[in-house]
C-alpha cells in the first residue's frame, strides 16, 4: 500500500486499531491495554471492542492522540517509573527501528517505520514464549486487518475477516482420504475377522478367555435371542453389567440383530439409572446380577442367553441399522442426554488409525473404560477389527500402579489406552510396551517426555459427538509448549471459527468445529439442542457440523492446540462434566435459593466447588447436600467443597463475579479445625499433607472432601501400609474417610481381632457353627444360627469399627478352612457361579428391606445396590451350601 495514499494521522490510528483488534482475538478479551511509542511521546492506549463502525473506532482513536498531544507536561515514562510498570505487556513503536529486546516490562514489541513510500514491521519478542514462525503468521495477519480496516472505514468492525479460504486449504492439506461406505456395518467386518481366526484369543478377562470363534458363536446367539423372542423394541438395547468378557459377545450380538446398545454403568446412583431407561425408551436390558425392578423392561440374564442356541439363519436378521450405539452423556438441563452414534464414524476411526500406526494381528491390548464411556468403544474394536487379544483391566487395577505395570509387563501388553494420570505412573522399565494412547487435554510435556525414544505416544481428542475420536497427534521430536491434540481424522474436516462463524488463521483462538463422516446424528429426542449444536457445514460438502463447544487454535505446522472450554463444561479426571448439570440439581434443591458451581485448580488437581444461597442458612448442611447429590450424580461430578454465601456476587453486567468468590483454602482456614491428638493422628497427618499439598484440614475432615480422589487416595493407602505395615485398601477407608477413621482401621489392623469375635460367639451359641473369613478384602461372618441373634450379641460386644461387613446362613452343616481368597482365584470361579446363583436370587430378601436392619456407620458407606451384585457375584462357597438368607449388620 502507498503511503502516499493515507495520511500520516490516519496511518498512525489505523495501525493503532488494528493491533488493538488483533490483541482482542490472540487473548480472547474485549478489553486490551498495550503501550504505544510515537512521535517522542509515550502513552498506554486502553481498547474496549464494541460493536460499531470502523469509522467510529477510528475517529476514537484520532481523539484520544490529539489529548495526548495537549498533555505533553505528563510523562507516563515517569509514570513507570514510579513503580506503576503493570500498564501493558506489549508495546507498539512507531518511526523507529530500535534494538531494544524483550524485559521485564514487555515481552512483545512492534516497531512500524515509514521507508520509501511505504513502512516496514519488526517484531522484537520471547523466544521463549513465542516461536518463530507464529510471529511470520502474526505480522502477516496484522497486515491483512490493517489493510481491511483501510477499506471497510464504513463496515462493522466485526465484519472484517482476519482469515480466509486460503487457511482452510492450507490445513486441509494435512487431512486424509480413505474409501469408507455406508454399507459396511462392525459385526461385518469383525465376523470377517473371526472366520480367519476361529481358534485365537479374542477377549481375556482376569482366568476367563474367549476365541474369536467362541465370540462369533455367542453374538450369534444374543441375536438369535433377540429376534425370535421379538424383544428388539425400539431397536435400543441395554446393557447393564460389571466388565466381564460376555458383555463383548453381547454388544456384537446386539448390533447383528439390527439394534443399537445403550450401556449403562452399574456404579451410577439408582435415580440416574432410571432416567436413562425411561430417557431412552429401552425396553430389553441385559445384566449379569440383580437389577433394579422397572415396570415394562425385561432384564435378560447374560449368562443363559449366550448359551441359548435358536438356530436361526444369521442372513435372516441382520438388518441394516446404521446406528452402533447411544452413549449418554452430561447435560446443562441437569440431566444427561443421549448420542446416537452410527457404525461409519467408528468404522472409519478404526481403520484409518489402524492403518496409520500400521496395527498387527495378535498384537495384545488394553480395555480400560467404563462400558459406558465411549472410549471403550475405541478399545474394543481397535482391537478386533485388527485380529489382536483384548485384555480387560479390573478397575481396582487401574488404581494400583504396581498391579497395573506388573501385569502390563507378565502379559506383554502392546498397546495401552490409558487416563493421563495412570500413564504418568507406568514403569519405563517395560520393554514389550509399543504404544501409548491418551485422551486430549489432560496430557503434558512430561509425559511425552518420558515416552520419548521409548514406545508411540498418542494424545487423541474428541467428543462422543464425533464418534469419540476428531484427532489425534502421534508425539514426534519437535519441542511443544503444550501437547497438541493433533490433525483430524480421514474423511473430517476441522474448522477453528469465531463468534461469527469465520475462519481462523494460525495461532487465533476460536471454537473447534468438526465435519465429516464422523459426526453423529445428534441427540435422542433432543431437536432443540441438536440443532443449537449441529449446524449445516457451509464450507465443504454440505454435510452436518458439530459446534464443540471447545476452544482451540491451529499451530503452523497443521496441528491443533486444545485451550479449553467456552462453555460450563469442563473435563475433571478424564471425563467431560457440565457444571450447569450440577447447578441445576442444587436449584431444584428445596432449601437451595440460588447457586454457583465452578472448577478451582491447585497445583496438582482440579476440585468443583458449589456456592449456595439459601432460603433459610440455619438449615444449610453440607453432608445433606453432598448426600443429595449422591443419589443423582456419578461420583466424579460430586463437588468437593460447598460454601455458604449470603449472595452470590455479580459483575456490573449481571456475571458472576468470580474473583469475589471464596477461596476453598481460606474457608477451611477460618474454621475450627480438630487437631490430631494421638501420635498415629500426627503421622496420618502428615501423609495426607503431601498428598494433598494442603495442610488446613483436621482429624474429622473426610479425605474426598478435602480434594481426595481415587488416585492419591490410592497411593496415600500404599504409603500408610508401608509406615505400618498393613494391608488396608481404599474400600477399607472409604467407610470413614477420616484420618480418625483411618487411626482406627490401623488399630484395627494391626490386632487380631478374628479369634477373641469367634471365640465370643462360640461361648455364647455352644451349639452353633461359625467361621470368619475374609473376601476380597471383606469380611465375612459363616453361620447357621440365627443372624437377628448374632447381630443384636455383636452389637454389644464387639467394637463398631471391628464389625464383620457380611453375615452369611447355611441351613447345612459347613467347614470352611480351606477357602481361598486369592483374587485370581476368586476370578476363576466367578463364572462357574452365576448360574448357580440365579437359583438363589429369589430367596434372597428383598434389597429395600435389607435396607431396614439398622447398619454400623462404617457398612452404611458400602451398603449399595453395586457392592452387593459385586458380593453375590464373587462367593466361592454357593457349591457348599444353600443360601437361604443374607443381610447386613
């Protein structure tokens, strides 16, 4: 551009606003300040971004510089000076080319010169915050909204476009192309699989294993099941069941008979269960133990349908559903909401990665998730549709780090799905691992750091929107300031837009949208929010995008770089959580007035915190709120800290202010805190101090209100057993997860309590059989007399903390010493049992009037429908003796 052709004012404020323009979308506020160098004078200009003309921006502009002229007498050199030096961070020079480097006043200096009709740019920066070539990227886009605003002195602001085509095309470059048809289904490709493969391991799960055949024959089974019982519904079938290798047979079944399957995960509160049933109109759910009663749904045992052969011709049911599977997931109403995922986003995800990371046949891998997380979907099917071994992981292993890695390395794992937090504590000795694959956001430098030279680390991303994975990025040798989520799939598009649905250019944060074969068909009886959230792609083929929600930028080199969230959703331990989902349930609290849920990071975690207003605070307790939430959220969406407010305080504009809130740490530090008092108090104490990195916390404080959560509880349990040689566990503490608690399970421990309790009850019943014992880590009173009676003596006599969790009736005559309880075994028989214990389930006594013999405060914390399923499922003695009662203390 001739320099000729604007004057010198009208240069000045057009660069002016157009730095001014471009700090608002590199930082994503409406509010910038830098400081400017021109004409001898020295000034911060503060911009707040409106919505009106170029023009007016301009004549602005023009204003405040003539001020600035008129008030020469006012250095704000000395203003500096004078301490005041938190003005601005960057600063724009005008008519010279000073050698001037970044210092602890800024980091980023822009110098503009006039030179032969024309100016010339130069950036002095960081090279330790900013790389080269996004400095290249940032003078060019500088440029271009500088030339636009000489253009556009009439349009909005706002209308000027700071991307173009051109970026579009220049990231698409990176993208893939593979064929992939409508017609291709995964029970197809995996029976193609399994007919090769008749006689290898498809699926192990602890002792238990399944082959390719003996899965292809199942499935087979499930769908002949289905469609001669005409049990399909509305083509939705549950799945409701702890990890077992049968629930694979079931899923691949489910899909031959023409339906998609919904699982559900058996550790989620009753009242959330029910409405995902009732949500999805399901009417056929599989299970593997007892279930909750529900008026219209047949619940199918696992273990007799997979074992019921029909007969019928395969050909002759399978249909030509395009849906897979529904996945529920958290939602701003305050309840989840249901994505139907169709079988060509997975079929393409899994092809296309498998292809990429060049998968064998026999390779062994990981399946971590929860059935219920469609992550799980990925494992699975990666897995099988490439010929390898799946290897289901028991989820008290994946918080055990030593079990974890011991069984990575006997089994010689080769691929590994794996949370952030449980990769950071794999051995580096392990010489049979090939590839790493982590989920998005969570992950580090560190991490990839540690994988470097060593295995294939890949950080994948995506919602369950985009049939689980919109990219990936395999770890390479370039050095990143922050793990990048990679380039997309084959056959998507990503678009990085801004509040106007405008393409960005590199290095501009702006919303991550998603097209392409991968994108879903949005959410069950949700066409409200599918279309707030779907939208038609007006850039490519016309197909369906999907608006993430997710902030991000693209990196020069076609990778993506994930920033956040724009919403109130957030991922906490892996797993995408909508704090307004949380709000709302505490609004519709009868006591609650009005509410605030927001996230707090610490140095080493995240905790949600609930500010709440009530109508009466006399009534405020926050045990009952937590309990509220218990019955209706998972555990992982239960706030960590509640704080009572009188209001909750607001910005001038009506938002939450959020730097008025409380902070979880000086609450707790004005609150009268109960000291330890004991030695074993002091050294629980201190344990839980470098646990939490946290210190304003006493003796009656609960662990997982104070920030615990399943891993550091895990590794505060290791370190408590090795300064007491125990052999506590995490299900031990969860009862009361106090450090006075956990002082008494020490002692408890450490003395042997199992002999002076027998020999008590002996005295007393001398004509009565008894024998304690423990299971998976529970202990287990054996009887034939009458348990009223032995509760009501126990009570008397024995210490509330050395109760028995379980009494157990034999009408028979019993010896029990020879039982094992050796977790490999217990695993054995789990499965030779369930039949034989289907018999029994009706002389059980009803689950709610279990619920009414009065429980020990320790009992009451695992007294739930989830612990006795997992209890029932895993007796080794049903061979031995007929049940004809249980109950709890």
């Amino acid at each position: 551009m001739n320099i000729e052709e604007m004057k010198k004012n009208d240069i000045i404020s057009n660069f002016i606003l157009s730095y001014a323009f471009l700090l608002t979308k590199y930082t994503l506020n409406n509010r910038v300040m830098f400081d400017v160098d021109y004409d001898g004078e020295f000034f911060p200009f503060p911009f707040d971004f409106e919505n009106t003309s170029v023009k007016e921006n301009i004549h602005f502009i023009k204003k405040y510089l003539t001020s600035i002229s008129e008030n020469k007498g006012f250095k704000f050199k000395d203003y500096k000076k004078m301490g005041k030096n938190n003005i601005s961070a960057t600063k724009l020079v005008f008519d010279k080319f000073d050698v001037m480097r970044p210092n602890s006043d800024y980091y980023f200096f822009v110098f503009i010169k006039e030179k032969e009709n024309s100016f010339q740019i130069k950036v002095n920066y960081s090279s330790g915050l900013y790389r080269e070539k996004i400095i290249e990227d940032f003078i060019k886009t500088l440029m271009k909204v500088f030339i636009n605003i000489h253009k556009l002195q009439e349009g909005e602001l706002s209308s000027i476009n700071i991307g173009s085509n051109n970026n579009l095309n220049e990231f698409h470059d990176y993208y893939e192309l593979n064929e992939v048809h409508n017609n291709q289904y995964l029970y197809n490709l995996f029976d193609e699989i399994a007919k090769k493969r008749m006689e290898k391991v498809a699926v192990i799960y602890g002792a238990h294993s399944l082959t390719y055949g003996q899965l292809f024959e199942k499935s087979n089974n499930v769908a002949d099941y289905l469609t001669s019982e005409d049990l399909l519904g509305n083509g939705i079938i549950g799945i409701y069941c702890d990890k077992n290798i049968e629930m694979i047979a079931v899923m691949i079944g489910i899909m031959k008979a023409g339906a998609a399957y919904l699982p559900i995960d058996t550790s989620l509160p009753e009242e959330r269960v029910k409405y995902i049933i009732k949500d999805s109109n399901v009417k056929t759910i599989f299970t593997d133990s007892l279930c909750y009663e529900i008026n219209d749904v047949n619940f199918l045992q696992i273990s007799e349908v997979i074992t019921t052969k029909k007969n019928h011709s395969i050909t002759k049911y399978q249909s030509k559903n395009l849906d897979a599977y529904m996945i529920y997931t958290s939602g701003t109403t305050g309840r989840p909401k249901g994505v139907i995922v169709p079988h060509i986003g997975v079929i393409n995800l899994i092809l296309s990665f498998n292809k990429s990371m060049n998968m064998r046949s026999n390779m062994k891998m990981t399946q971590t998730a929860s059935i219920a997380f469609d992550a799980s979907v990925w494992e699975i099917w990666m897995c099988l549709l490439s010929g390898g071994q799946l290897h289901i992981i028991p989820k008290n292993m994946m918080t055990d780090s030593d079990k974890l890695n011991n069984y990575l390395t006997t089994k010689k794992i080769q691929v590994a799905f794996l949370p952030v937090f449980v990769a950071q504590e794999l051995s580096e000795q392990n010489e049979t691992l090939e590839i790493v694959i982590t989920g998005g956001s969570d992950s580090n430098t560190k991490l990839v750091d540690k994988f470097r030279g060593k295995l294939k680390y890949v950080n994948a991303y995506g919602p369950t929107e985009a049939s689980i994975v919109t990219s990936y990025w395999i770890a390479d040798e370039l050095d990143y300031r922050s793990v990048p989520i990679g380039r997309p799939v084959a056959n998507n598009d990503v678009y990085i837009l801004d509040s106007s649905d405008k393409p960005l250019p590199a290095g501009i944060p702006g919303e991550l949208c998603v097209s392409g074969v991968s994108v879903t068909k949005g959410y069950y009886n949700r066409p409200k929010l599918t279309s707030e959230k779907f939208h038609l792609n007006t850039f490519g083929n016309k197909s369906l995008m999907y608006r993430t929600g997710d902030l991000a930028r693209w990196l020069s080199d076609g990778n993506i770089d994930y920033l956040g969230r724009i919403d109130t959703q957030v991922k906490i331990r892996g797993y995408r959580i909508e704090l307004e989902e949380i709000a709302t349930l505490l609004r519709n609290y009868s006591a609650v007035k009005d509410v605030f849920v927001n996230v707090v990071t610490d140095e080493k975690t995240q905790y949600i915190c609930a500010y709440v207003v009530y109508e009466d605070k006399n009534l405020y307790s926050r045990e009952v709120l937590r309990k509220y939430l218990e019955t209706k959220l998972p555990e992982y969406m239960i706030p960590s800290f509640y704080f009572l407010m009188e209001e909750i305080p607001l910005t001038n504009n009506g938002k939450v202010n959020q730097k008025l809130l409380p902070s979880h740490k000086k609450i707790r530090n004005i609150q009268k805190l109960k000291q330890p008092v004991s030695d074993k108090q002091e050294k629980i104490y201190k344990v839980w101090k470098t646990i939490l990195s946290y210190d304003s916390f006493g003796t009656k404080d609960s662990f997982y209100e104070l920030g615990g959560n399943s891993i550091n509880s895990v590794k505060m349990i290791k370190q408590i057993n090795q300064l007491y040689q125990t052999q506590l566990s995490v299900n031990h503490f969860l009862a009361d997860a106090t450090i006075e608690g956990l002082e008494k399970l020490i002692i408890a421990s450490t003395q042997n309590f199992s002999e002076e309790i027998l020999n008590l009850l002996r005295m007393n019943f001398p004509e009565k059989l008894f024998d304690l014992k423990k299971i998976n880590e529970q202990t287990i009173l054996f009887t034939n007399n009458d348990e009223e009676d032995v509760r009501k003596f126990l009570k008397c006599k024995v210490p509330v903390e050395n109760y028995p969790m379980y009494i157990m009736k034999s009408s028979n005559n019993f010896k029990l010493t020879h039982i094992e309880t050796d977790d490999e075994i217990d695993s054995k028989l789990r499965f030779s049992i369930i039949r034989e214990l289907n018999q029994f389930n009706k002389s059980f006594k009803k689950l709610d009037e279990v619920k009414k013999f009065e429980c020990s405060s320790p009992q009451n914390k695992f007294f739930k429908k989830k612990d006795l399923r997992l209890f029932l499922s895993q007796l080794i003695l049903l061979h031995l003796m007929k049940i004809t009662l249980l109950f709890q203390l």
